[in-house]
C-alpha cells in the first residue's frame, strides 16, 4: 500500500482533516480501531486509487479517540 493517509470527516463538528500513518502497519491498525469505533469507511474507487480512502466520524468522541489512539501509537514507538 503506497498511500497511507485517511481522509477524516466528522459529522456533528463539521471537522475534516487528512491523517498520515508512518507505515502500513499502522495504518492498518488504525483502520481496525476506527472500524471498533463505529466509523464509516469509504474505499477509493480504482480511478481516484492516489486519494486517500474516506473515513465518516458521527461525533467528536471518536475524533477524541483516534487523537489519543494515535498518541498511544507514538509512545509505544519510541
């Protein structure tokens, strides 16, 4: 997997913002965590293959979560 960025969207603040992950491990990680959180998740089709994939929030606690998942992810790398 050559891009490893989500495009994120949360719906009840309106809050988009595009996430990169360091490696593919991680970026799948992530896609787990967000899929045990509830959030949509919306594939590229094959046209659009160097976008990243899109990722529908319903609430800022998600957001919240994926903030701190991701803080999590940076400690235990270092």
């Amino acid at each position: 997997m050559s891009n490893l960025k989500m495009e994120i969207y949360t719906q009840s603040t309106g809050v988009q913002l595009t996430l990169a992950w360091d490696n593919e491990e991680e970026y799948q990680l992530g896609k787990d965590f967000l899929a045990n959180l509830g959030a949509l998740w919306f594939e590229r089709p094959s046209d659009n293959a160097g976008k990243p994939n899109f990722v529908y929030l319903k609430n800022i606690n998600q957001l919240e979560a994926l903030y701190e998942f991701r803080r999590f992810l940076r400690e235990k790398a270092k």
